[in-house]
C-alpha cells in the first residue's frame, strides 16, 4: 500500500471533503482527488462516495480510515522524536474542551503549554457535546463526567461540585413561597429545590426567571440579584470569600469530574503527555479550590 496516497486520504478523511483538505495542507484539490483514486484502484474498494460539492466516506472507507489514523500519526510522532532526537516535543496537537473550562482557565493553560513547547501548534476548540475524536483528528479532549467509552483511556485531573447561591438581598422564602432561579438551558427544571445545609435537607420551591445558555451568564445575572442558582463552587467562590453572594448549601449527588480523555488504541504521544502533565501541575490535587484559585489568580 502506498503511505503517501493512505496519508492523503486520511486528511481528506478528517476534514470532510477534498476542498477542506487541500485548503487545510495548502495543497492542490486535483493532486489529493488523484491520489485518492489511486489508492482506491490498489484496494479495488471505492472509499468516498462523490457527489456535488460533497464526499462521503463508504462503509470501506470509513474502516480503513478508524484502522489507519492512529497508526499514521504515530509513525510522524517516530518520524519526529528520531529526527529532535527525542529531547523535542514537536507537531501538532488538537484538544477539544468544554465551554466553561475554556471560559476560565485554558486560554492560560495553552499560552503556558506554548511557551513551553514553542515547537508545537497547538489548536483548541471549545464543544460541549462528545466529539468523535478519531474521526475529527482530535488527540485530547476533556469532557465532564464522560460516559464508559472502551475506545478511549485518561484520567480525571478535576473535581468540583455544585451549590446553590443568591445575592444577599434575595430572600430565600421567596414571594409567596417561591424563590426566583436562573436556569441554564430551556429544560423544565423541577419545582423544588432539595439543598443540604449543616441543618439538614431543605426543599426550595422555585420558578425560573431567566433561562441561560452559559454558567458565566448565570453567575453574572445571579450577581445582580435576579435570583438563586446552582453553580460550581469553583466558578463561585470569589463572590463567596468576598460576600457578593451567599451559599444556601449543596446540591445533593452533584459530584463533576474533569476528564482528560484518549483514543486507547493509540499510543501516548510526547504532545499529548506534555499537555497531561501540564494539567497536574496546575491542579495536583485536583481539588475545587485549586480550579478556583486559578480561575482568580
């Protein structure tokens, strides 16, 4: 099999189409086109379907693609690591995070990485939905409490939890019962509240004044006093140390885990471990405060 024609069609694999390749590696449509036909001639399989201004991968296609992208790019990071003689971390790394942690701490975290390993292009993009790492060539995404996944391995390297918090002028009886929320998202939250104090479990009838779609938004229009919301306390905890707003108590079961996730059929690449460690040394222990900490330093 000819690498360079596998290699060619693996990029038009990730990106989704010719166009979007030869835009992406600065190469010619017609050149990519070619070596793609090539290769499907040598397999005798035909590994995109065209039409229009659109190409999409066959079922073979597909295979071959999911079976030959970690190996590829684990044949660059011996390519790269032979030729700095492995004292270099060096290439390109992906990491897909999600919105508040990119909101509050990686813009820090990658200028730190950056000045670090000058020789790596790092690109971040922020998504709260599971991105499909393979095939949208990410090599790292972090992701809260992710569900089992046996194609991908890490680590939690963050732990938070949430609690209910309101301005110190708002009343936790509420008019006629009933405290004012902010809300993330349009779902219909329940009509009570149960929040944990040193007292005991409290139940808080609500009713949603304000449907929001960040926790930013939520801290900062719970700020002004529109009423109580359930926030992470590391996104909090200024505004708690400072008494612009006040803890009513916790959510009960409301544990978050941050996730450093893999494909597990890849080996660890020198990018990928640099970035891990990276983020043990910002939060060794892993601890709400210590995100707090950072988020306010």
């Amino acid at each position: 099999m000819d690498l360079l024609a596998l290699a060619d069609f693996n990029l038009v694999a990730r990106h989704g189409g010719f166009g979007k390749a030869a835009r992406a590696a600065g190469r010619p449509k017609a050149t990519l086109s070619r070596r793609v036909a090539e290769l499907e001639a040598a397999l005798d399989l035909r590994l995109f379907e065209r039409g229009g201004r659109q190409s999409k991968l066959t079922e073979e296609g597909r295979a071959l693609f999911e079976r030959t992208a970690a190996l590829l790019s684990e044949l660059d990071e011996t390519a790269a690591a032979i030729a700095s003689g492995g004292g270099t971390v060096r290439g390109r790394l992906r990491v897909s995070a999600p919105l508040l942690f990119s909101q509050t701490a990686m813009g820090r975290l990658a200028a730190e990485f950056a000045l670090r390993h000058p020789e790596v292009r790092l690109e971040v993009t922020t998504d709260d939905r599971a991105v499909d790492m393979i095939e949208e060539g990410y090599d790292l995404v972090i992701r809260v409490n992710p569900a089992p996944d046996e194609s991908l391995v890490g680590r939690a390297f963050l732990r938070d939890r949430l609690v209910v918090v309101a301005s110190p002028a708002l009343a936790r009886s509420g008019r006629d019962g009933i405290v004012p929320v902010v809300v993330r998202g349009s779902g219909d939250p329940k009509g009570v509240w149960d929040v944990a104090t040193p007292d005991g479990r409290v139940p808080i009838a609500i009713e949603p004044v304000l449907r929001l779609s960040s926790l930013i938004m939520v801290r900062d229009a719970v700020r002004a006093g529109v009423g109580a919301a359930r926030l992470p306390i590391s996104l909090v905890a200024g505004d708690l140390d400072s008494g612009r707003l006040v803890r009513w108590g916790d959510v009960e079961g409301s544990e978050i885990a941050l996730w450093a996730l893999y494909p597990s059929r890849r080996l660890l690449s020198a990018r990928v471990s640099a970035f891990l460690d990276l983020l043990k040394q910002a939060f060794p222990k892993g601890a709400p405060d210590e995100l707090a900490a950072y988020v306010m330093s």
